[in-house]
C-alpha cells in the first residue's frame, strides 16, 4: 500500500498552503496498491514531536472508501467520517509548531482494515484506535516536515 502526494516528497518540506500560515487546507493524497482483503482504509495526521506530554493529532478520517485513488486538496471524499482532531475541530487542522521551535514531523499514517467502522462523526481519536485495534491488515505513511520563523 502506497501512500504519496504530488506537493512534498517523502521526508520533505509541507508547504506553507497546507499549514496555519496558509490556506490550512488538507493537501492533496493518493492513495495505491491497496490490499484486495481490505475493506476500509483509516487516515491519521499526527505530530509526535509536538512539545505536550502526547502526540498531537491534526486530522483522522475513517471508513474511507476503496474506489477512492486521491483526496483532492481541501475535500474530503463523499462516504468518508472526521473526527475531532486536538484544535477541538471536527476535520483538518495543519501543522502549526511553535514559532522558533525545531521542525516537527507530520506523519500522515494511512491503515487498511478488514472491516467498515461504526463510529460517529466527530469522536475522538482514542475512540477511533479502540475500534481498529484487531482489525489492520497493513499500513503505510508519509512523512512532512514544518516549522515556522520566529
């Protein structure tokens, strides 16, 4: 299972477009090679460098359907459930470190499962974990790097 995008490459740099800075707006994703066994995939946006005692959690998305090959900047495919991310929002939220600080890492971590999920729109990621646990067949991610002048 193949994960990439046409705006950074693997490791790279987010541009500014898709983060607090920008237009905030969830980049462009494409989505290959998913196992024949899946029936649904999981998408989970994170920041495991963010200065709190946990991962900060920027965007999850489930129950994403198979035929789906990209999410085009800025949409979300028709079929698929947001959860509420750690800004207290129900959909993307992009990097936003703070200024001066290091680079963080953006992992963009893409699941297949064996099972559609019954979960509500805007539960929280925790949430979300508990009903996939069991339940992923394979998984995949890309990584961005950002962080903002001082």
């Amino acid at each position: 299972m193949i994960l990439r995008n046409y705006v950074f490459r693997d490791g790279g740099n987010i541009p500014p477009r898709y983060t607090c800075d920008g237009a905030n707006v969830n980049p462009p994703l494409i989505i290959e090679d998913v196992s024949r066994d899946t029936k649904s995939l999981v998408l989970i946006v994170d920041d495991p460098d963010a200065t709190m005692a946990r991962t900060f959690t920027h965007w999850f998305v489930w129950n994403i359907p198979l035929d789906t090959i990209e999410f085009q900047e800025g949409e979300v495919p028709r079929g698929v459930v947001q959860g509420r991310n750690d800004f207290g929002n129900e959909g993307y939220g992009g990097p936003c470190p703070p200024r001066g600080s290091k680079p963080h890492r953006y992992m963009f971590k893409l699941y297949a499962l064996d099972k559609i999920l019954d979960l509500r729109r805007g539960v929280e990621r925790n949430k979300l974990e508990a009903a996939m646990e069991g339940h992923i067949l394979e998984y995949t991610t890309l990584t961005a790097m950002y962080s903002r002048t001082k």
